[in-house]
C-alpha cells in the first residue's frame, strides 16, 4: 500500500464523484502505469466508504486512493475504516478532523480561499492546503499570495482542466485536483477504458511532469 507525503505526492489527483463502483474501477484500472496516480472518492458519492475499500485493496499498491468532501468528524472515520490514504474538503477542517487524521496517518488536505485561511490551516496541520473553487481566484492568486507568505505546498481544485493545469502550475501550484477536466463525463458512465485512455495521454501531454 503507498504510503503519501507532502514529498511524493503525486501531482494530480482525479476527482470522482457520484460514479458507481463499477465506473471507478474502470478509472482506476486505466490510471495504473500512467502519470495519474491519485484519486480521490467524494464522500458524498452513494456508497463512498466501500468503494474507496475495494479499489484501495485493488489497487492500492499502484494508485493512492483517497476520500474527498470530509467535511465532518464522522466522514474522517468513514475514511479512515475504508483504507482512505489522504482526506480532502471543499472547507476548512476542525481540528477534530485534524487530529482524526492524522492519528490515523491520512495525509490533510483542507481546502481555503482567503490567504488567512490558507495561513491558518498550515498553522492547524495541514500538509497540502486546497484552493478552492481555484477558476475564481485565477492562476496568478497562487503567486500573488506566496510572494508575502512564501512557498506553500498548495494544491488547485474547480475549473481545472488539461487546457490550464499547467498555468497554475506555473504561477505556483503544488498540486492540481482534477475531475471533468480530464475525462468525458460519458466515457465513465459507460466504462470505455479505449476513451479513458486516450483522455490520459491527451493530458499527460499537456502538462510538464
């Protein structure tokens, strides 16, 4: 089972959610042996927990499986009795959250959009921050607020796709969370692995790794 850090995290994490099991395995099969190797299950995704159970004991050794939307203390547990590798949240965490985590060596990373926030969930824990809705603020946020605050591990989310990821990227982004921007919202509905293939090498492409 990979074990994540802020060090060998992997630049992209796929983001799915509300998709079957079936439909998240066909993702995650196609994701083994590429550059795309994190992915994250929405926790509001019916059925969440058992999902990211069964691909993490699938496919754990080759992809970090991980939960997303943990915006409370019982979706942390959730997380961690399913084999969730890393929690993420479209909010602030508590420190409940926080201290849930990290007990349980789930790697953090809340989300924040004012630099404050951003500060103040580094100063609670977090070892990747989350900016989102990142289409809002702009790729040149991500260099605007690490020029007084610094270099901060700092992972973009909402609105990025493989046309802009590498913009971000640029302006300072660590980390990119991706999920329409990469595949065809049908080709997972109907678990075409040809489509779902294609879809990756198109954004691998695109992106200097």
């Amino acid at each position: 089972m990979l074990d994540p850090t802020t060090s060998n995290y992997p630049k992209v994490t796929v983001i799915l959610r509300g998709y079957t099991y079936e439909q998240v395995r066909t993702v995650v099969k196609t994701m083994v042996g590429t550059r795309l190797s994190a992915v994250e299950v929405a926790m509001n995704t019916p059925g969440a927990p058992e999902i990211i159970k069964r691909v993490a004991d699938e496919f754990g050794n080759d992809v970090l499986v991980g939960a997303g939307t943990v915006i409370s203390a019982e979706r942390a547990h959730q997380a961690v009795e399913a084999g969730a590798r890393f929690a993420l949240s479209p909010i602030c965490f508590t420190q409940q959250i926080f201290d849930i985590c990290h007990e349980n060596g789930l790697l953090t990373v809340p989300s924040a959009f004012s630099p404050s926030e951003v500060w103040g969930m580094f100063e609670m824990g977090a070892d990747i921050v989350k900016i989102f809705p990142a289409c809002t603020l702009g790729p040149k946020y991500l260099k605007d607020i690490q020029a007084p605050l610094d270099p901060m591990p700092l992972m973009v989310v909402g609105g990025v796709n493989a046309d802009n990821c590498q913009e971000y990227l640029d302006n300072g982004a660590t980390y990119a969370g991706i999920g329409s921007g990469i595949f065809e919202k049908q080709d997972i509905l109907d678990q075409n692995e040809d489509a779902l293939r294609r879809s990756i090498e198109v954004f691998e492409q695109k992106v200097r790794w």
